[in-house]
C-alpha cells in the first residue's frame, strides 16, 4: 500500500476536456510527467496509482492529458480539482539538490525525534527506519525495553512533526504498543 510519506505533490487535476477522457493537469514547472513512472491520486482514502497514455502540453506546466483506461469523460470526472501526487523515489523527480520542501519529510528525515503519543507518554527516539518491506518502519528506543519498538510510518498515525523539538506526536492505534 502507498503511504502519503511516499509520496511529493507535483500539481492538481483542472477541468475535464472533450469526451474522450482527455483532462486538463497542471504540474510544476520542473516536472515532467511524462518521465514520471505513473501519477498517483488519494482515492477513497487510499492512494491509487494511475498511467498516462497520452499528453498534449499547453504551456506553462499545463497539459491535456489522458489516463490508462480511462477513456470517457464520466471516467475522468471523479479526478477534477484533485491533488496529484508522484513517489519520491520517482527516478523524473531526482535532482543533486537534496529535498527540503517544508510541506514533506522523508521518514529518515525523523531519525534523532522522538515519538509522543497523543496522550502525551513519551515512548523513546526514533533511531532507525527498516524500510525492507511495503510498508516502513520507524524502529524506536524506548528506555528500559530490550527490543526496539516498531512503529509503522503511516500518516494516519501521525498528527504533527515539531522539527524545534524534534517531536513526532502520533495517535497509535489501541494495542500497538502492548503486543510487541
């Protein structure tokens, strides 16, 4: 499952064009979306991603684009005014600078933080994030425990990184703690 700390806001959908699923996406100026591996859209609550099969720029990061199987204006419909997302590890976005938008950190980017729950118990820094499957990690020393505890990097869960702090304040679901 993609997570949103996956993911870099690259633009927003604007109006459908035409009948045949054509729809008008405006990106930033440094992407290119047809370098992009595919285009992802939070839908129903989860984060889908979707292809382009075809692209007609309009100037300006504008471009009337059409979307894998989604051929219809009806099908595109649901897309207008949405955010539209690409993977950070997306090789189209990479560049020598490194990734400071204020708005996005890397789960890595949290080493050396330390995690609050909601109730305000301190539960120990963050030390490492184990990224070796789907979903990642954030491994947490907690004082007086002998295994690290394993916190997934779900945006769900967390409710507001204070970089002055260096504070994580997360709302972990019941149980999470307790069963490790």
């Amino acid at each position: 499952m993609i997570t949103l700390a996956e993911l870099v806001s690259i633009g927003k959908f604007g109006k459908t064009h035409g009948i045949k699923g054509e729809i008008n996406m405006l990106v930033e100026p440094e992407v290119n979306p047809m370098e992009l591996k595919c285009i992802v859209m939070e839908m129903d609550g989860i984060f889908v991603p979707f292809f382009l099969s075809g692209l007609r720029e309009r100037g300006n990061g504008a471009y009337l684009v059409t979307i894998d199987r989604l051929d219809s204006e009806e099908k595109v419909a649901v897309m207008v005014n949405k955010e539209i997302y690409a993977l950070r590890n997306d090789e189209a976005l990479q560049s020598d600078d490194d990734y400071d938008d204020e708005e996005g950190m890397y789960a890595s980017d949290l080493i050396g933080y330390t995690i609050i729950t909601d109730s305000g118990l301190k539960l120990g820094e963050i030390v490492d994030v184990n990224d070796s499957t789907e979903n990642n990690l954030f491994i947490v020393d907690v004082p007086g425990r002998n295994e690290p505890l394993l916190i997934p990097v779900a945006m769900e869960f967390i409710d507001e990184i204070i970089p002055e702090s260096h504070t994580v304040i997360m709302s972990l679901p019941e149980g999470l703690i307790e069963h490790q």
